[in-house]
C-alpha cells in the first residue's frame, strides 16, 4: 500500500496483491479469479473505500 499522489490533495492509496478467489452459488463454481488485483482507495472521515478496482 503505497500514497497515490494526486492533484486534489485527496487522502488515495495504491494497493496491489495476488489474489486467489473462488464464489459459489448453490454449491456450484460461479466465479473464479486467479491473478494480480489493483485497487485504488481513498480515506475520508477516517473512511475507506474503493474508487478503482481492476
């Protein structure tokens, strides 16, 4: 996690991570994901939450 430098002097983080994901619905495979996530997080009122996520 490292500050993301913006020009609105907004509190943005950069955060980057393997991810390794499985979601199941009625015991069956829905949705898998194996790779390298980006997300891109802002704290306001001591807040987080995620603007960007690829």
């Amino acid at each position: 996690m490292i500050p993301y430098p913006n020009s609105q002097n907004k509190r943005l983080f950069y955060v980057v991570f393997d991810q390794d994901y499985k979601a199941y619905q009625h015991n069956k495979l829905s949705y898998s994901s194996n790779s390298q996530k980006e997300l891109y997080i802002e704290i306001e009122n001591n807040q987080a939450s995620i603007v960007v996520e690829k």
